[in-house]
C-alpha cells in the first residue's frame, strides 16, 4: 500500500515520466498512481515531453551499406532457414518481412471503426497466406512433448518486460510480466483492464483469452489447440491496442 | 517508386510492417541519420552505435504493427527503441556512456538537428523544442538532455557533474515540468 501523498509523488513524477526511478520509490510511487487519476495524469503529460525530446537527436552518417544491411537481416529474419525456401525473398517477389501480431477485435469492441493498424494486419495476413508453405514447417518437426518454448514479451517501444512459456501437453500458455502493473501506468492504461491474450498460430485469425486479474499474475492460460503451432502471443487491450508480444 | 518517398512516416511505416520492400528501403533512409545519431550519441562508439542502430530497426519492424499513433510520432516511438536497444547493450556490456561523455550533452543543440527535422517533417515540433530548452537554465537544460538522450540516471549525472544527487533530481523536475508547461503539452 502507497504511503506517499500526492505532493511526494509530485516530486517523482519527472524521473518516473524518464524512467530513472527505481527500488522502493519507484514501487511507492507506482502504487500510489493505481489509486490517483490526477497523478497519473501528471506522469502520462511528462512522460510524452520526454519521447518528444528525441525529436533533437541530430542526424549521424550511417556506416557505408547501412541500409543493405539492415534489409539483409530483415530478409534473414523473415525467411525460415531451409534450403527449399529462397535465400533472397526480393528475387521472388516475396516479400522481406515476415507478417507481425495484429490487433485483435475483442468481443468488446466489435462494432467500432476498425483502426487503420488493423487493416495492415489484415494486409499482414494475406503475406502469410503467400507464405503457408512455409510456414507449415514449424508443424513438420514437432517439439517433444513435455518440452516447453519461452519467448521474452517485448512492449510497443521495444521493452523486454517478461516472458512467455508455452507448456505441450497439457497445453497452455504462462504469462510473466513482472511490473505488468507499473507497465500499463506508466502508458496511462487501466489496471482493471479487460486486457486480452492474442495468441496467433499459422492459421489466419489469431485467438483472444482473457486475460486474469493482476493480482493473479503470473497467468496461467489453457488453450484450446495445440501449442506448437503458436507463433506469438499478445496482450491487448479493450481498444485492440498491443501492449506486448512475445514471437516464437 | 514513385509514392513511396513521398508517403508519411505513418504510412511508410505501415509498408514496413507489411514487408513491402520499397517501403522498408525508404523507411530505413528516413530515418537511419536519427536512429544513428541516437545510438551513437547513447554508446560514443562507432561500431556499437551501428548494431544498436541495425537492431533498433529489426525491433521496430518486428513490433510495426503495435505502433499507435495516439502515443506520439513514428520518429519518436522509433527513437525509444534506439534507446532502449542501446541501453541493453550497454548493461550487457558493463559500459555506461557517463564514463565515455566528458562533455555536457550540449551537442543536440547543434545546427543540424533543425535541419534533420527538416527531412522528416517535424520542423515545427523541434523548432518548438529547441525554443523550450533555450529558455531552461543551462544545468536544467543539459541534465535533461543528458539524461533522455544520453540514458544516463540521475545518480551517473550526478557522478559526472559533482554535484548532489537530489540537485540532480530538482534540477530533472524543474526542467521537464517547464518544456511540458512551454509546449503546453496535455494528456490525451
């Protein structure tokens, strides 16, 4: 339970709106902002000056054939390695990265506009469909069965914030984010959610669980196919917005 | 290809996310000055500012799709990945960038930072900015910067400076409560 006022934690806004605070003022401060919109609000305002502040980074020259690298390191990343999948996806007309986790349409939210974000994920889709061959080859070569996959879950701005564990048999899916709580503050979320599990396989729509309360976190969550075909799994919220992904 | 250079960051980025070659390539000129004036204003070194950079846009293309406009610019959220990226490196390494600055981050106000802006459209926004820091006393002003666009933390400012850590904290405060109270920034 916080034991800071609102003035203290005032005080700590800017370095929470930074991300420099840490131990128990952190934890403190973090608490106390589950129980105060006006807080919350102070930190949400400061924390977007910061991520304005890049906008003063001042341009540096790349290394020569930067670019070329990074679209190599794409390519290697979309294309699984096997020799019957071709090296270079650009000669093929395929495309160079591979699809990422969509925006699921909770029950929810059905009937509202769908964002624009989701529209690409269908377009995302459909590169899957150009790939299904390949992606049929995670299928080919099963996990044993008692073995489980983890995956770090990485937020929107590229944060490893836990992990993920897909156990076989039986099959279910473990959630850990430990500052889940801190996590969805400091982005001016609700802890109360409803948040979801988006969890995509090779197939074209992905599957939504809820997601348990915080305070029964680590979550634990059955599925209901089999987890070796599962290539990521997504917490969203309410509004379809990802949170974090872990990609396997 | 014609459209492509033309495309707003959000719509470029869309392209990435979907795996359009053309787009990626355009994406990765736009703003490949930035993410390596980032990654090597955070590491001072050249070769790591270059793999931080490269990972810093495999992360984003990866995560692409969870980008959301109502959290700020594309350039912004693409820079948060640089430092995040970086600042893993950089624990993984044991080297934190205060013992490689021995200058105060005065640079970001250099000249060419209005004309990066320039090449991605946010002339405006930076101009704003720039205007906002002037107006911070220098020890506010390079706390700041040295702590969003260096990563360093207020105890390592405080190192560097020689001064104490709660100054280190006030001067952070102060500081960003008057750029958010300038530019007049409100939550959505």
């Amino acid at each position: 339970v916080s034991t800071l006022s609102c003035a203290s934690v005032r005080e700590l806004a800017a370095e929470l709106a930074l991300d420099v605070l840490d131990g128990d003022e952190r934890a403190a401060a973090l608490a106390h902002l589950q129980t105060c919109a006006a807080c919350r609000d102070e930190v949400a305002s400061l924390t977007r000056v910061a991520d304005e502040l890049f906008l003063l980074v001042p341009e540096a020259t790349p290394s020569p054939g930067f670019e070329d690298r990074v679209l190599d390191r794409l390519a290697d990343a979309a294309v699984p390695a096997d020799p019957a999948i071709p090296a270079d996806p650009a000669a093929t007309g395929a495309p160079i990265a591979a699809p990422v986790p969509a925006a699921p349409v909770p029950p929810a939210a059905r009937g509202r506009r769908v964002p624009r974000r989701r529209l690409l994920a269908a377009a995302a889709a459909l590169v899957v469909a150009a790939l299904g061959a390949t992606l049929a080859l995670s299928a080919r070569d099963p996990a044993p069965e008692t073995a489980a996959r983890t995956a770090p879950m990485i937020t929107t701005a590229g944060q490893d914030v836990g992990e993920v564990a897909l156990a076989v048999d039986p099959a279910a899916v473990t959630v850990t984010i430990p500052d889940w709580v801190a996590l969805v503050q400091r982005y001016g979320g609700t802890v109360e959610g409803p948040y979801w599990l988006m969890v995509r396989t090779g197939g074209s729509s992905p599957d939504l669980y809820r997601v348990p309360a915080a305070d029964q976190h680590p979550w634990r969550i059955p599925l209901d196919g089999e987890s070796g075909t599962v290539r990521s799994v997504s917490v969203v919220d309410d509004a379809g917005t990802v949170w974090c992904t872990a990609t396997f | 290809v014609k459209g492509v250079w033309d495309a707003s960051d959000e719509a470029l980025l869309a392209g990435y996310a979907t795996g359009d070659r053309a787009a990626a390539s355009v994406f990765v000129r736009r703003f490949q000055g930035k993410v390596t004036g980032l990654a090597l204003m955070m590491t001072r070194d050249r070769a790591l500012a270059d793999e931080v950079a490269q990972d810093a846009f495999v992360r984003a293309w990866r995560y692409a799709a969870s980008y959301d406009p109502r959290r700020g610019a594309v350039g912004s959220w693409l820079l948060g990945i640089v430092r995040n990226v970086a600042l893993d490196r950089l624990r993984v390494a044991e080297r934190r960038p205060a013992v490689l600055l021995p200058d105060p981050p005065e640079d970001v106000m250099a000249a060419d930072a209005p004309d990066a802006a320039d090449a991605v459209g946010e002339r405006d926004s930076v101009d704003r900015l720039v205007a906002s820091l002037d107006d911070l006393p220098p020890e506010q002003r390079s706390t700041l910067l040295a702590v969003t666009l260096h990563g360093l933390s207020a105890r390592e400012v405080s190192e560097r400076d020689g001064v104490p850590l709660g100054t280190v904290k006030t001067r952070l405060r102060l500081a960003l409560r008057k750029v958010r109270d300038r530019l007049g920034v409100t939550v959505p």
